[in-house]
C-alpha cells in the first residue's frame, strides 16, 4: 500500500478471506497464527485417512505388509500414536500456512512516504480510515489490529505520546497468545511417547504371562513345542520395544516440527514488534506545530 491509501478506495488490496488457510475454505479461523479445533481435526483426520488408506493399499507387497504391521498390529497401540501425530501434524502445517498470511500485512505501508510527515491526534484519523478502507477486516491481522488499537486509543485519549505504551501491551498480549496457541500440540507430544510406553507394559505383561505358561507345560521337554511357545513369548517382547519406538521416533520427529514453526511464531512477533517502532512510534508528533 503506497500514497494512494489516503484516498480511502472501497476496493480492499488486502483480504483476510483471500490468504488465510482456514477462512479460504470457509472453515472457522483461530485468531491469528493459532488454527481452529475444527479446521485442525478435519485435516488431522485427512492425514490420518491418507496414511492408512496408502498402507492398506499397499498391504500385499513386502514393504506395506510390514508398514501396515506397524500401523495396525501390537495391540493396536500405534493407531492412537498414529492419531495423535497426525492430528499434531495438522496443527503445526496450518500454523505454518497462517504465519505466511499474516506475514503479508508487513508488506503495506499505510504512512505517507513524506519523511516529514508526523502522527497527531489532527492526522491520526486519516491513517485509521486508510487501513480500513484499504483491507478487508484488519482487526484479524496481528500487526494491523495492533496499531488499530493503538491509533484509536490516540484518537480518543488524546495523547499521541502513549502509542508506545499500548503497543507495548498489545504485545505482550500477542505473545502470550502465541505462547496459548502451543499447548495442545504441547500436550499431544507429552502423550505420544507415553502411548508407546504403555504399549511397553501390554507387552511385557502379554510375555511374563506367555512365559508363566511355558514354564507350567508338562511337555516342556519337546523342544518344537517349547520353541513354539518361546516364539508367543517373543511377540509380546515385540509389542514392547516396538511401540516404545514407534512413539519416541513420532515424539522426536514432532518436537523437531514444533521448534521450527515457534522459531517463525516468534520472528513475526519480532517483526511485527519492528515494524511498528518503525512506520508507527517513528512517527509520532507529542504536539501540533
């Protein structure tokens, strides 16, 4: 957005509805960088259904029988791991794709190029019609319902010289919003090394008690009988070690994902932070002259 914001056109050139992920296809939208439950849920079961549905099909050759072993087998433990990474998944791709949409509010510019020009209670009202009249709901956007906010606590306070301080809070508020915004996918990861640990339990239990059995049998003495049993014994061994991999692998893979996309979490609030000491504070006149 260039000097022609100032004519306050009716035609938005930023749209909300346009670049985020979840408004774009008419899902709700979380506030922000943080997705919705809904829109969460239903791509984590996308994820889910594309998983499993490649393994069934590829069930009959040597590889997909041994990928859908791992899916589905072992007392069934690796479906909720599965569930959860998936679902975790989802939260961190659309972080990722709303991140990219709020991005691009950082690339208006809503101030007059002029370098003498100075915010004060007697032009604060025409920047505040220019973002509104040049972006379609700007109070989803983080950067322009920031300075929206503290615009108009000018315009109605009076006193150009706090914007630094509400921009300050409102920082602080987006950040703790970004903090909130982690907690379930906090919590999944928590979950999912401790799925593969009870499936550890299920096995050693299943195999104490397969072994319990051959050492009861009275024909212990024929060896292919006793290697037949011994062989049960070793399955719920595999149940053990197996679901405690598969969950600490996932658990890994997932923490991996999340510090990546908080990194970039956390360069938009720098950004958005420096945008704002920048075209905002900058710009600031305590007096008229």
């Amino acid at each position: 957005m260039n000097d022609t914001a100032w004519d306050q056109s009716t035609t938005p050139v930023l749209s909300y509805a346009a670049c985020d992920p979840e408004a774009r296809i008419g899902l709700p939208a979380g506030r922000y960088t943080t997705p919705s439950a809904t829109a969460s849920c239903l791509l984590g079961v996308a994820l889910m259904c594309l998983l499993y549905g490649l393994a069934w099909l590829l069930r009959t050759t040597n590889g997909g029988a041994v990928a859908w072993e791992y899916l589905t087998g072992f007392g069934g433990i690796p479906i909720p791991i599965a569930a959860l990474s998936c679902w975790t998944t989802a939260i961190l791709l659309l972080k990722m794709l709303k991140i990219a949409a709020q991005r691009t509010a950082l690339r208006l510019r809503f101030m007059p190029e002029d370098p003498g020009f100075a915010l004060s209670t007697a032009t604060v009202d025409r920047v505040i019609g220019a973002i509104e009249s040049s972006v379609d709901d700007p109070s989803k956007f983080m950067l322009l319902d920031r300075v929206l906010t503290a615009l108009k606590s000018v315009r109605n306070l009076g006193r150009p010289g706090d914007i630094g301080e509400v921009l300050a809070a409102s920082a602080d508020g987006d950040e703790a919003s970004m903090d909130s915004g982690y907690t379930l996918t906090n919590g999944f990861i928590w979950a999912v090394p401790v799925l593969g640990f009870l499936g550890t339990i299920i096995g050693l239990t299943e195999a104490i008690g397969q072994f319990g059995g051959v050492l009861s049998q009275e024909d212990n003495k024929d060896i292919d009988a006793l290697a037949g049993r011994l062989t049960d014994v070793l399955g719920g061994l595999d149940t053990a070690f197996i679901t405690t991999g598969e969950g600490l692998v996932a658990a890994l893979v997932l923490s991996l994902f999340l510090r990546a996309v908080r990194r970039a979490d956390e360069r938009l609030l720098d950004d958005v932070r420096l945008y704002c000491t920048r075209h905002v504070t900058a710009r600031v006149r305590t007096e008229d002259r």
